[in-house]
C-alpha cells in the first residue's frame, strides 16, 4: 500500500512539474513574440526619432541664422528707420532719396 501511495506521490509529482514546464515554455514564447514586436515598434520611433533630430538641428541653425539678421537690423538703425519713413511715402511721388548724416532721411518729391 505504502508502494502504491510513493508512485502516486511520484506520478503527481511529475505530471505536476510537467505541466509547470509546459506552461513557462508557453509564456516564454508568448514573451519572445512581444519583444519581437516591441523591437520592431522601437526600430520605427528610431527612425522618427533620427528625422526629428535632423529637422532640430535645422531648426536651430536657422533660429541663429534669424537671430543674426535680426541682430544686423538692430545695428542699421539709420537704414531701418529710412525704410519705415519710406513706407509711409506714396511710392509714384518719390524722385530720389537719401540717408544724410547717418540720421535723417531726405526725400526729393516730385
């Protein structure tokens, strides 16, 4: 009787780790696939990832690109205000032009 009960104890025991063994190979499997997918989703973002980083440092040049101009306007005061003055001017009556002593703008009219 003792037999029968340690091969029963036995036999649980095996189809028991078996079934264990079966079922982590199945969720190793399932986990193996979704790293798969997992990478293939980050290999996509990287790509994405690369184009931002170059439309960035585009973006940047050109910001210092904008911040040059804009700091040589500030440096041309004379010529700056000479063309606001000039805007304000009906175009068809303007003979001539001209920047006198680095400060004031005179307009021949017609």
């Amino acid at each position: 009787m003792f037999k029968w009960i340690l091969c029963m104890a036995f036999v649980l025991s095996l189809l028991f780790c078996g079934w264990r063994e079966y079922d982590a190979q199945r969720r190793l499997e399932v986990l193996r696939a979704d790293i798969t997918h997992r990478r293939a989703e980050l290999q996509s973002l990287h790509d994405i990832d690369q184009e931002l980083r170059v439309y960035m440092m585009q973006k940047d040049a050109l910001q210092k690109r904008i911040d040059l101009i804009n700091q040589m306007k500030q440096r041309q005061r004379t010529a700056a205000s000479a063309i606001a003055k000039l805007s304000g001017v009906e175009p068809t009556t303007i003979e001539s032009a001209a920047v006198v002593n680095n400060t004031e703008l005179v307009i021949n009219r017609r």
